[in-house]
C-alpha cells in the first residue's frame, strides 16, 4: 500500500522564545522539519505534505524540499490540523503522521509501523516512560486491546497511573481519516479537535489497532525548549561520533566532535577535539585531524595532516599534504599531493601543483601555481585593483623570496627567482631573477631625528 506523510508543523513554539518557528531551529545544522522530510523521502513516501500556521512563510521559503504545503489558520489542534489535508489525500494510501519538532524519528521504526497497517488496520507509536505526565495516555482493555487514548488534561486519577504514552506518531488509512476527522468534537478540558479521538472511533467499529514501539526514547522526543534542543543535539552527535568510529577513525573525544551534514571517513582517520564538519566532506585513508579545524565541502586525500585550528571550505586537498596549523583554504582551491599550506595562509581560487608550498603568512588568490614551487614568506597575490579581479600564474620551479607582492595579471615562468621584497608587475620569463625594490643605500654617521624642547 502506498504511504502519503503528514507533518504537522503549524504550532508557535513560544517556549523557544524565538523569532525564528520552533521547527526551522536546527539539529545537526538541518532545520527540525527537514530531518522530517528527508525521513519521509527515505521511507519511500509517495507524498509529503506539510500543515503550517505560524510563520508559514518563513517555513516555505527555507525549507527548499518539494513537499505539498497546507495552511492551517487558526491551531484548533492535532485533528483539525490533520483535516487540512484531507482533500489531498488519496484514498489509496495509508497516512503516516509525523510531527515536524520530533526531529530524530528513524526510518527503520516506521517501516516497522507502517508494515501492519492496510485498508482495515491502522497502527500506534507508543512508549512506556517513568514519567508520562504531560502526554496522551494509552488506555487498553481487559484483554489488553488499545481503545482510546486520553490527554493528560481530561485524564482520571487512574488513566493517569497509565505509563504507556501516545508518541503521536500514528498510520491510518487516508480512508478512515477522510470518515472520522469530520466527526472530531472539541468538547474536551483543551477545547481542541484531538487526532487521538480517532482511536476510540476505530476501536469502536473493531478495526484492529497495532501498536509499534522506538527503539529509543529520543526518537520519539519532541523540542518545546532550547534546552531539549540541545540535549537533542548532544545525543545525535554522539551516535554520529559512534559510526564514525565504527568505520575505523580515532576520535580524541566522540563528545567534542559536530558533523552538520555527511562526514566519510577512510580507515585510520584520526579527529582531534572540537572540529566541526559541515556539509560533504570526505576524509582518505590516515587522514589526520588537528584540534579546533572547520571543514566544510571539501575532499582530504589520503595520509594528509590537516593541523590545529585551520578552516577548509570547498577545498580539493590531494594526498600527503600538510596544512596548518591556522590556515585558511576557501573555496576554489585544489592541493595536488605532497603540497604544503602553513600557518596563516589565506588561499582562494588557487590550484597548488604538487609538492609546492606556502609555508607562511601569504594571501594567495585567483592563482595557479605549479610543481615544486616554492612561496616565501609575506608574500601576497594583489589579485583585486578595487574593481576587478585578475589572475597570476605561476610555472614549476619558480622561487618566490619572502615579502614579495604579485600584482596581477602578471605571469611567472618555470624555474624563475624573485628577490625577497619585490612588487613584480610585468612578466618574468624562464629562468630569470627579478628583483623589484629600491637599491639599499647606506649612510655614514646617521643623525637621529631628537625630541623638540
Ligand atoms: C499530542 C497528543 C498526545 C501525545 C503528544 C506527544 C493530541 C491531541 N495529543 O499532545 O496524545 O502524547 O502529542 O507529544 O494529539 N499542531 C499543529 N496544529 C494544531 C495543534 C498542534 O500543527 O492545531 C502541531 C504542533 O505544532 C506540535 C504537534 O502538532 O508540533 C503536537 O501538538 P501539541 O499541541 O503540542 O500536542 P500535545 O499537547 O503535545
Ligand atoms: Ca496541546
């Protein structure tokens, strides 16, 4: 049976205290209600659509994925947020129900879910905790059949002993949805129409209800708070940093380590402590990982050693360079092997050919460098006259001494030599030593400039 999703998304928040809606706040650096959708596309959904009410704007325009939105004016509750989406649904699909701030749900739990539900079933996420307080409450019969669930607020002393809770996660037929929403009442402690009463309403005409459990509390855990946000968070990290390792990288410590987006890692990778990971980024075999690096977008070969503290975007590093420690490599920029960026070296749109190096303090930008180059330190590619940006090029070999600034367009042959302290702007050519500098004059008996009475 196909599988149309329903996330409900249309809730203020208010206790996140933010401008931003609660489900654009981010978990792994994706906003809540993207882990959602992209949970949806991976269970094989046919349809995802997405009731939002608060800040529906802003939730459309950040969230890029094609989903089907429905606008929910007024938040009557989780029914009446459902019954937005009715006259999209297809009769022939069964509905899952998702909730945009329970990012971390997996997609193995709903498969298990949604496995018994067909025309004549419908299926339940629920959860035993120590402490239901706050949640719908299960309530079986004496054979242990479900047939209702009540919300804390309309609960008696005993319902409320109950400990097994309603996730609020649940899969129903479109065509049992399409019959019992309109039935819903709000005649309850709320005021609100609830999804939940649907249970009673299939309990009633003996339509058989399932009930599947999570493999883990956070699964199921929703944010209402900044502070739920984060131990969200920390605990996603964490199984992040446990497949890392997994797969045969060391790291220093899988509690110092943020992967925002999708981290491959060779054997024998090694992450020193509070490196960051964004985007798609892929580390080779023996690759090494100073402290405190920024990563993003990037390709590190293998046998590489990225040291302390350097920030790679949209870099291509190829194997057994050296970078760091305090480099900064942005994007445009491609290390053949064996090359070398040291300490604060700033380099964009540069193509580094192999074995050459930048060891320190050098901004190289809108450059191609050859093999076995070899980039003093200071010196600086003046690759922007204020308006326009132009390119230096520069061959194999090419010595460049220290303090030297390149002013491009400006191209410098293989094996040639600039002199420490030069400002080249014409062309060197093959094998030649270019030296642009005043000449040293020195003087005898200099007087020194004295303080004025
Ligand atoms: C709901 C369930 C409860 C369950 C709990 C799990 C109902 C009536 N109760 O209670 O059994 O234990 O979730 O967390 O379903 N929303 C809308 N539009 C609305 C109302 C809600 O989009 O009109 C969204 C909210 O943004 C939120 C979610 O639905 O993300 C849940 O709504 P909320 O009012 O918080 O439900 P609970 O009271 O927690
Ligand atoms: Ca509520």
């Amino acid at each position: 049976m196909q599988t149309e999703v329903v996330i409900l998304a249309a809730g203020q928040g208010s206790r996140m205290k933010s401008s931003l809606p609660k489900v654009l706040h981010c978990v792994a650096g994706t906003p809540m209600l993207g882990h959602v959708i992209r949970t949806s596309r991976h269970i094989g959904a046919i349809k995802t659509h997405v009731v939002i009410g608060h800040g529906a704007d802003l939730v459309k325009a950040q969230i890029p994925d094609e989903v089907c939105w429905a606008l929910q004016d007024k938040q009557l509750g989780t029914g009446h947020a459902v019954a937005q989406t009715l006259s999209n649904l297809s009769d022939e699909s069964r509905v899952l129900i998702l909730y945009g701030d329970v990012p971390l749900i997996k997609e193995s739990t709903l498969l298990n879910l949604l496995e018994h539900v067909n025309d004549s079933v419908i299926s339940l996420l629920t959860v035993k905790l120590q402490d239901p307080s706050g949640y719908g409450r299960i309530i079986r019969d004496e054979n242990g059949y479900v047939k209702a669930i009540v919300e804390q607020k309309d609960a008696n002393p005993d319902q409320l002993r109950v400990n097994e809770i309603n996730t609020g996660i649940m899969a129903v037929p479109a065509k049992k949805l399409k019959e019992w929403l309109p039935k819903l009442s709000n005649k309850n402690a709320q005021g609100e129409y609830y999804l939940t009463d649907i249970i009673a309403m299939a309990a009633d005409q003996n339509v058989e209800i399932a009930v599947a459990h999570p493999t883990c509390e956070q699964e199921v855990q929703g944010v209402n708070n900044r502070v739920q946000l984060a131990e969200l968070e920390r605990w996603y990290q964490l199984r992040i940093a446990e497949e890392l390792m997994s797969r045969g990288a060391t790291l220093a410590d899988p509690n110092r380590i943020d992967v925002r987006g999708n981290l491959q890692v060779g054997q024998d990778v090694t992450i020193d402590v509070g490196c960051i990971f964004e985007g798609d980024v892929i580390l080779g075999e023996n690759v090494s990982i100073g402290p405190y690096c920024v990563i993003r977008n990037s390709n590190i070969g293998s046998n590489s050693t990225i040291d302390a503290n350097t920030l790679i975007d949209e870099t291509l590093i190829g194997s057994n360079c050296n970078v760091g420690p305090f480099a900064r490599l942005r994007p445009g920029t491609k290390l053949s092997d064996s090359a070398k960026v040291g300490n604060f070296v700033e380099t964009k749109k540069a193509i580094v050919g192999r074995g050459s190096k930048i060891n320190h303090l050098s901004y190289i930008g809108d450059t191609s460098l050859g093999e076995n180059v070899n980039i003093g330190a200071g010196t600086i590619t003046c690759n922007y006259d204020g308006v326009n940006k132009f390119k230096t090029t520069i061959g194999d070999n090419v010595f460049v001494g220290s303090n030297s600034a390149l002013v491009a367009p400006v191209t410098i042959d293989s094996g040639a030599t600039i002199g420490a302290g030069s400002t080249i702007t014409k062309d060197v050519e093959k094998e030649q030593l270019a030296i642009a500098r005043a000449k040293q004059r020195s003087i005898d008996g200099w007087n020194r400039p004295k303080k004025k009475e």
